[in-house]
C-alpha cells in the first residue's frame, strides 16, 4: 500500500517511548505516523500537514497541547487527548474530543481512533 494512502495520524507525545511504542503500533495497523514531542513542533505540523486524525497527549513537560487541539480544531481534523488525569483536565471547549486514560490501552486507541476516521 502507498503511505500516502494511509491515514495520517498525528503523534503529540512527549515521553520518547510512548511515542515510539505509538508509532510502532499505529504503523501495523495501518496509519502513517508523524511524531512531535513538543508543542511547537506539533503545533507546526498540526497547521501544516495532510492529518486525518491526532493523538494529544496533554500534559507536555511545563505546558500542554490545547494550542495543537485549537489548531486542529480550525482545520475539522478530529482527534482525542491522552491524559493521566481524566477529563476534568481537558476544558470545556474540547467537550467533544474523547479522551483516553494513560496508561495507555492500546486497543483502545486503535477504536478510537478507527471511529475517528470512520473505519468502523
């Protein structure tokens, strides 16, 4: 299959081994990955490249993803947040985003995300 093909998701995940484990598993399932481990990188991504769907981790080291969240949001790409500390930590303007419980359960994030790009 041609990666261009592929879905594309968007990876905002600032511990490196989530991230690599992220992709590792998105890649057999399918997707084609781009990473960003901080916020101005995913920012930049977020406003830039062809995504079909995003993976916010929230908390990213001293700040947290909601700008990337904003970004997609202006451009209609969904996407749902990965958080340690459940919803009441997401505001209430990203009501509608799902947002899973870390650590991470992977078959979650493949439905998840197989709902978000309409795979199911």
């Amino acid at each position: 299959m041609n990666t261009l093909s592929k879905p594309c998701v968007l990876v905002v995940e600032d511990e490196p081994m989530v991230a690599m484990l992220l992709e590792d598993l998105l890649d057999a399932a399918g997707y084609r990955v781009l990473i960003a481990e901080r916020l101005d990188d995913g920012l930049l991504l977020a406003k830039s490249e062809a995504i079909d769907v995003a993976i916010l981790d929230v908390s990213l080291g001293k700040t947290d993803s909601f700008p990337i969240a904003d970004a997609l949001l202006s451009r209609n790409i969904p996407f749902l947040f990965a958080s340690g500390h459940g919803r009441e930590s997401i505001p209430e303007r990203f009501d509608r985003a799902d947002v899973l419980q870390k650590p991470y359960d992977m078959q979650a994030i493949k439905l998840a995300l197989e709902k978000l790009v309409g795979k199911v």
